[in-house]
C-alpha cells in the first residue's frame, strides 16, 4: 500500500465538479449569499488560514457558510474555488481508474500537526495546533535544528484532558463558533508523545514499511513520537522525500 498525504485542501476544492460525485460547484456566504466556485489556480497566491480557530469560523456550527470570514485571506473568496479535469487532470484520472470517496472528511479542525499524526496514529492526541515556536533548548542534529521530541523547549497548544461535563462544553462551543471557551480548554504541552501508532502494528505482524519524510522537517510528525524517535526505526525506516521516487523505480518500497 502507497499512502500520500496531500494537505491544506477539500474534497471540494479538488472533487466538487466531478461527474457522479457527491461534491459542490456553489458555496453560501456569511451574508446569506449563494456564489458559484469559481477554477482553481494551479497555485494560490498566499496560504488561506487553516487553523483550528479558522475551521471553527468556516463551518460557522454546520451552516458551512463562513468562510469568506476566515481571519488568514478569507475576504480574497479563495476558499470557493474548485478545480476542473483540465486543472488536475492526474487526480482526475485517478479517480476514474479507481475508487474516488465522496464522503470522507478531515478528522479534526486544522492544522499540519495534529493532522499528520492521524495519518499513523487514528489520533491527534488532543493536539489543537502546529508548534508554537522552535524552542529555547533547540538542539543541532546532523547540522540541522531538531523538532519536536529532539526539542524538549518545543510546545504545541492541547486539549487538557476533559471530564464528560467538559467535553459537552467544547463541543456546545464548536456548534456555536465561540472560539474563546474552546481555547480556555487549551494548554501549551510538549510537542512529544508515546501513543500506539500504524508502524507498531506492522512490526508486530512482520509487515515492512517506510515513511518518507525530511527527517527534521516540521511536517515529519513520526518526529514527535518518543518510542520511534529513539529506535533503530528512525534510522532504518525514516527515509527523505527524495528518496521516494528512486524507491519506486527500483522496487525498493
């Protein structure tokens, strides 16, 4: 199995306008408005906020009607933008050789982090946020500054751990868009966690695997996992993005 991890995009932006699929060529906006997605360009000229504060103000408690209020470019309307077959022709035609699932969502409220520890782990351990800043006790690995559990300065803002009464408070508070008690909820943590994750699992059963990313990249969230960190696996079975495609060409995934 190859799994790639595209980010910072919906099923919308990339799907919304395939024939079959359950996806969306209009978008309501905050004002009550409906507008037609207008083509996606190949690149955007800044990054639309995707924080999980951002999310919270897009999906406006399920209304889906908020996001020309996002605070990071909303007012630019490029989150009603879609793409045709001309735009991503590859995608599209990966869609129709294979399996294309129309109703499949994020697993959480933005960002990269806690995201890309979904992709492994089924969790994003209560994570809320990218790191916060590089960290004051920053150590040099390789000639490079090192992430996460490299870095015990580094910190990432979380969830603390909620009573079933806490838990009906956030979620009543997400419905409702009220970003301030959601984040009376939040607590800077180490960014640097020991849960279960996918390779523990292929180990065990003596399956082989390899995860390609840039070792002391940001977005190499494996990074923030102790027991792989610290493991021969981190050297054996972390391998650069580079690597990936002389991998596949000689058959070495």
């Amino acid at each position: 199995m190859i799994y790639i991890i595209k980010e910072n995009r919906t099923f919308d932006n990339y799907f919304g306008s395939y024939p079959g699929a359950d996806g969306a060529t209009s978008g309501k906006l905050s004002n009550g408005d409906t507008i037609q997605l207008a083509p996606a360009p190949d690149v955007y000229k800044h990054d639309l906020g995707h924080e999980f504060t951002d999310a919270l103000t897009a999906i406006d408690g399920g209304r889906m009607d908020a996001f020309d209020r996002i605070p990071l470019y909303g007012e630019t309307l490029d989150g009603y933008t879609t793409f045709s077959r001309d735009g991503i022709p590859a995608y599209w035609a990966y869609a129709d050789h294979f399996v294309l699932g129309d109703r499949m969502f994020s697993s959480m409220y933005g960002p990269t982090f806690p995201e890309h520890l979904y992709t492994f782990a089924g969790t994003g351990g209560r994570v809320t946020s990218n790191k916060l800043s590089v960290g004051k006790y920053a150590k040099e690995l390789n000639g490079r500054t090192g992430s996460y559990c490299s870095d015990p300065g580094e910190r990432v803002q979380r969830f603390r751990a909620l009573t079933p009464a806490e838990r009906d408070r956030v979620m009543k508070a997400e419905e409702t868009g009220d970003i301030s008690t959601v984040k009376d909820f939040w607590d800077p943590a180490p960014a640097c966690f020991d849960f279960d994750v996918l390779p523990d699992l292929l180990d065990e059963k003596g399956v082989s695997w390899r995860y390609y990313a840039n070792p002391n990249d940001w977005r190499n969230a494996l990074h923030a996992i102790k027991h792989i960190r610290f493991s021969p696996a981190w050297r054996n079975n972390i391998a650069s993005e580079s690597q990936s495609i002389g991998d596949i060409e000689h058959g070495r995934l």
